[in-house]
C-alpha cells in the first residue's frame, strides 16, 4: 500500500510549525488533514484550497 494514499494529519495547521509543515507534505506529495481551531483560518491559507487538502476543525470551545 502506497503510504501516501492516507492523510497525514496536522492539528495545529494555523500555527507556526503546522503552518509550516502543512506546505511541505503537500509539496512531497502527500494527501493532509489540516486540523485547526477555524476553518476560515485554514482557508485563507495559501494551501487552503490545494486539492491534496482536507480542512477539519477542532478545539476547545466553551472553556
């Protein structure tokens, strides 16, 4: 089975090292979930509508 046919999940993705990390994975041709507080934020991304791209988003909410 070819290891890039699952995403790679990266929780964080607006942050500084999942921001950057997103990008790369792309690049070396991985499929990635970006996993984010907003997904308005993922979005405007410049990765954010990269067809390789799955937005998710996830937090703490209420706290």
């Amino acid at each position: 089975m070819d290891p890039k046919a699952k995403p790679v999940l990266v929780t964080g993705a607006t942050g500084y090292v999942g921001g950057r990390l997103v990008p790369q994975l792309l690049h070396a041709g991985y499929r990635v979930r970006a996993l984010g507080r907003s997904v308005g934020k993922l979005k405007g991304r410049p990765w954010g509508s990269h067809p390789l791209v799955e937005l998710a988003q996830g937090g703490r909410s209420g706290l």
